[in-house]
C-alpha cells in the first residue's frame, strides 16, 4: 500500500532538468570567451553570473525540500502521463526521422509519409485511410505553396523530380 | 509636412479606387502572417520583381496591405494553437491561447481583430497628424534610451515569473544567453556557436520560435484528444454568430486599453531596429503593470490579449514615419519598401508629401483602408476560424510539425535551421513541462542581442565609463518611468491588501 505522505511529495528530478542545462550551457558558454576581447565578455559574465547564482539558488531550495522529505528526485513531470509516453517518443522519433529524410526524400513525399505514420501512430492505428487522404491533401497543399507559389529551395527529392521530368 | 485634410481625403478615395489589389493581397497576407518563417519581409522579398514591375502606386498597395494584413494574420494562429506565425505575435497567445482552450477561441478572434483594426486606424491618423514630430523621436533614441527601451520589454520576464520567480528568471536568463549566442558586436569572436557556421550570425529568430511555441506545443497536445479543455468543447458546441458580437462587444469596451497600447506601438515603431516584438512585449508588461486585475492576466484575460495586439499594429504605421519623413527604415519591410521606392526614383522628406501627396500620404491611406476591408471580411471568419480547435490532436499535432518546421527553413534555407527548431523543440517542452515559461526564453532570445549591441555601443562611445547610462535627459526620464512602472504594482497591490485587511478587520454588527 502506498504511504499517503509519499505521494504528496513533490517530484523535482525533472525540474532540475532545465536549471542544469543552463548551468551547463553557461559554463560551455564562458569557456568559449575566456579570451575573448572584453567586447565579447562584458554582458555574457554579467547575465552567466547571475544565471549561475540563480541555478544554485534553485539547486538549494530542492536540495533543502528534499532534506525535509517534502520532495524526491523522480522524473514524474516529465513523463506523465505514462500511457501515452510510447507514443509521445515514437512522435518525437518521427519527427527527427523527418528532419533528416526530408534532405533527400524531398519535401512534398516527405511530409506525407511523416504525416501519414504520425496519424496513424497517434489514431492508435485506426483510420489509416483518412489519415493517408489528410497527409496526401497537405502535403499537396504544401507543394503548392511554398515550392510552386513561393519558389522556396526545399531540398529535391522524387516527387518533385518527377513533376519537373513532367512539365 | 503639416497634414492638409483635403488631400488626405482625395488621397483616401483615390486609395479606395484599389480596393480590388487590397482585398486578394489582405488574404494573401493573413496566410503568410499565419505561417512563421513567411514574414510579410520574406513575402515581398520573394515577390520583389512581381513588385518592381507594378508601377509605384500599385506596387506600394501591394506592399503596404500585406504588411498591415500579414500583421493580423500572425495573431490567428497565436491565439487558436499557440503558435505565434511572427515575433511580434509572441506575447498573443499568453492570454490569447487559454481563452481558445476555453472555447473562447471565436471571442479572442474577434476581439484581436478589433483591437488590431482600431489600433491600426487608430495610429494611422495620429501618424498623419503627428507626422513631423513623431520623426523627431527616430533623432533622439540614442544607444543609451535604447537599453531602456529594451528594459522595459525584458522586465515582463519578471511579470510572467510572478507564480514561481525563481523559475521563470532562470528561463528569462538562459534566453538572454542563448540570445548572445553568436559572433561579438565589434571584434565578430564566435561565442557558444558549438562550432557552427550557421550559428555565427546569431541564433535565428524562426526557428526559435518554432521550436519553443509550435513543436513543443505539438509534443505536449497529444495528451488529450483535443486541444480544448471538456469546459471549452461544450462552449465551442454551442458557440453562434453572438460569440464574435461578444468579443467585438468587449475590445470596444476596452477602448481606452486599446488606444494607450496602440500608442506605445507607433512610438516604438518609430525607433529604428525596435520593431513589433519589442512593442506587444513592452504593451503587455505595461498592461499587466497597471491593471486592476493582474492576477487574471495569462488565464485568458481580454486586456492580456488586446494590448499585444494593438501595439503590434501600432507598430505598422510607426515604421513607416522614418521611412517616408527622413528616408531611414523602421523595420525589415520598410526596408524593402525603400528599395522599391527608390528604384522607382521616389525623393523622401517633406518634398514627398509636397509633390508626391499620393505617395507620401498614400502608404497611410492604403493602410486605413486595408484595416477597413479587413474589418468586414475578416470578422465574419472568425467563428469558422475557431472551429481548428476542434480538429483532433492526432491530426493536428503532425500537421503543425511538419509545417512549423519547414516554415523554420523559409527565411535562410539552411537545413541546419530545422534540426534547431527541433532542439528548440525538445528544450520548450522539457521547460514547459516542468513549469517554465517558453516565452520568458523567446523575451531573452530576441531582446538579448539588441540590449548586447546598444549596451557595447554606449560603452565604446564612453570609453568604458558606465555612468553614460544616466547621462542623457531622455534617458534618464525613462529610467524614472521603468522604475516606476515597476514599483507602482507592488505599491497598488500592497494598498489593494491593505484596504481588504482594514475591512476584514470591521467587526459585524
């Protein structure tokens, strides 16, 4: 049986996620100006610093709720809800595997099949039809305005070929 | 250069004449608006020979009408999904976004859209009028009174941090150093680039936007299987033609909200290099500052959301005075509009509005008329455009990726700018899901370089003597008045408190 107390505890691990980061990023940051001209240093030492001091003020308030039991260290924030964290992962995977396919599959071939699997993933598998008929029209759409209407440079990929082999 | 009514009015009319260019470039522009990366700058850059071989007149109602539409088209997409098409809709959704999740999403339309037109027309006029002097303000905004124009913008970080301070400053500070990200304002030294090229020039606005607002709000509306809480959807279920009456009803009730704010757009649209994003930032943070109720403010309260949005409009008209008055660009489009006009041979300055009173008073004109037609064809689509909100997250979340992230890749075509908008992506919603504000980042991310670059020009011009901060009288009077405007809600708070103390205090009869 869960402890009452222990559930209210607050779940700080994944706060902290945030506060580290910067802190990380500062101190990259600062290495990367230390002989610097002063120019280049001046308004990055003054905001770092006080970022810096503001993480570890941060670090502490958790580090004291934690000594008084009020909080824990667990990553609850950021994965709940847990039922959907499989396909929140398999969203955030389609989504690189986009940004890098869309280099040599083309925008417009591209979009459609990340719109078409995302769809599906997050329709928990039912109507793929619709979910193909969607993705196909934007995708179109898409083609139509930013590479027909705009004349934006995507990178080419075969459908775009195509319709260039064609007209 | 002083307004002679007569011409101004033939000049409108004469502008009415162009309603059929206007009314197909206003749709045009709420589309470009909508989407981030296609700025009305990038449109017309890209339109630029379509442009050029328009005679001048059709070219600058071209121009002008896309800049004001593309303007209120970045407000859509802020309020209905959280995703600000430009800059300067960034502080849109604080309040905009929570009224849709609340099914008041036909309401916040409206009500944009009347606060856009009213503090569009609004500073049109007083641009017209105001002409000669509102110029002077483009002379005397020196590199100091800049630093605390860029103050104000960035103190409504400690405004959005008011539920948790700490938090939100460490996100407001992490922005501000990512902000300064790039190579040095003097010497060019790369500083954090991370060894890329791409990254030399400074981080990109776009992708940051993207990634903070739209991909991380993507990541995160899966949860549900629609973006609207169960109070929102029964809302959205009956909501009729009178949700819009509504919305205009309460933006022309706040008409005193709306002027004050449009007016802190025009004056900051003014300042060459400030621009949209500074004003709705600067026009929020003030709202908030003095409102009686700034505790609603982020819930989906209307002043939240009226005062970004007339500032931004506000904005419009100011960038156009330097411009036209004393040939300088307020902004990128304006910029673009220069070029256009000198190729076509067109002097600046008052000989503009002597000789060429079509011209000079035109571009003001076009706009009031685009406001106009906008008005009465935009306001009737605000209940259809409301109904995205119902549309399920599972088709909704790939569709905002996919076209958020190309939109990244629109304004510098560098691949590189996608895979950013993708870790802007994962950082915005690790920050948002653990209770930090993304736009306390994006306020440090577009205000970090700009107080960088005017603090190190303030500092080269006084040879590193710090005092020069407090060495100009205009400067020195907006410092009082940022003093102040920070102080006087803490003061008025604590008097609110005071009062309701004393009156718990009276003992019942």
């Amino acid at each position: 049986m869960n402890d009452p107390q222990s559930t209210e505890k607050k779940s700080l691990g994944a706060e902290l996620i945030f506060p580290v980061a910067a802190l990380v990023f500062t101190l990259y940051y600062f290495s990367t100006i230390y002989n610097s001209p002063w120019t280049a240093q001046v308004a990055a030492f003054f905001v770092g610093a006080i970022l810096i001091a503001l993480v570890l003020v941060f670090i502490g308030r958790v580090v004291m709720m934690k000594a008084r039991g009020e909080a824990d260290l667990g990553m609850r924030d950021i994965v709940e809800p847990l039922s959907i964290l499989p396909i929140r992962f398999g969203l955030i995977g389609l989504t690189i595997l986009f940004t890098i396919a869309i280099d040599w599959g083309g925008f417009t071939l591209t979009s459609f099949v990340f719109m078409t699997l995302s769809m599906i993933m997050l329709n928990r598998g039912k109507s793929k039809g619709l979910a193909a008929l969607v993705a196909a029209c934007f995708s179109l759409a898409g083609y139509l305005l930013f590479i027909v209407a705009f004349e934006i440079r995507f990178p080419h990929g075969p459908f775009e070929n195509l319709i260039d082999g064609l007209f | 250069m002083d307004a002679d009514l007569g011409i101004v009015l033939s000049v409108f009319w004469h502008t009415l004449s162009y309603w059929w260019v206007i009314l197909p470039t206003i749709f045009l522009g709420l589309i470009v608006g909508a989407i981030p990366g296609f700025s009305a700058a990038n449109t017309i850059i890209i339109l630029l020979p379509l442009t050029l071989a328009m005679d001048l007149e059709m070219g600058l109602v071209f121009m002008v009408a896309l800049y004001a539409s593309s303007r209120m088209g970045a407000g859509v997409p802020a309020i209905l999904v959280n995703i600000p098409g430009t800059a300067g809709a960034a502080a849109t959704p604080l309040d905009g976004y929570p009224m849709a999740k609340q099914g008041r999403g036909q309401q916040a339309l409206a009500m944009s859209f009347v606060a856009s037109t009213v503090g569009g027309l609004l500073t049109t006029v007083l641009a017209i009028l105001m002409m000669p002097w509102l110029a002077e303000v483009a002379f005397v905004m020196h590199s100091v009174e800049m630093i605390v124009v860029m103050l104000f913008g960035i103190s409504l970080i400690a405004t959005i941090a008011s539920k948790d301070t700490l938090k939100g400053l460490i996100a407001g500070f992490l922005g501000l150093m990512i902000g300064f990200i790039g190579s040095d304002h003097v010497y060019a030294t790369p500083r954090g680039t991370m060894g890329f090229l791409e990254l030399y020039d400074g981080i990109p606005l776009i992708p940051a936007l993207v990634g903070l607002f739209a991909v991380s709000e993507a990541f995160l509306v899966i949860e549900g299987d629609s973006m609207l809480t169960h109070v929102g959807r029964e809302a959205m279920k009956k909501a009729s033609w009178k949700e819009t009456i509504e919305g205009c009803r309460i933006a022309f009730s706040k008409w005193w909200h709306i002027t004050w704010t449009s007016i802190i757009g025009l004056i900051v649209g003014v300042i060459p290099g400030a621009g949209a994003a500074i004003a709705s930032f600067v026009a929020y943070q003030q709202s908030k500052s003095f409102s009686k109720t700034p505790e609603l403010y982020g819930t989906g309260h209307p002043e939240g959301l009226i005062a970004p949005e007339s500032a931004n409009n506000g904005v419009t008209s100011g960038t156009l005075i330097p411009l036209l008055v004393i040939g300088i660009p307020g902004g990128a489009t304006a910029a673009i509009m220069l070029v256009v006009m000198q190729y076509h041979g067109v002097s600046f300055g008052p000989a503009l509005f002597r000789n060429q009173p079509e011209i000079g008073y035109g571009m003001f004109m076009v706009m009031a008329v685009t406001y106009l037609i906008m008005t009465l064809t935009i306001l009737p689509l605000s209940r259809y455009m409301s109904r995205v909100t119902m549309v399920s997250t599972a088709y909704m979340s790939p569709l905002i990726i996919s076209f958020t992230l190309v939109g990244s890749f629109v304004p510098r075509q560098y691949m590189f700018d996608m895979y950013l908008a993708l870790a802007f992506g994962v950082l915005g919603y690790v920050a948002r899901k653990t209770g930090y504000h993304v736009a306390a980042i994006l306020i440090g991310v577009i205000l970090g370089p700009l107080l960088e670059q005017y603090f190190l020009r303030a500092m080269k011009m006084s040879q590193g003597d710090i005092s020069v901060l407090f060495s100009s009288q205009l400067g020195n009077i907006l410092w009082v008045c940022l003093a102040l405007s920070l102080l006087v809600p803490y003061a008025l708070d604590w008097r609110r408190n005071r009062a309701a103390r004393a009156a718990s205090d009276i003992p019942e009869d």
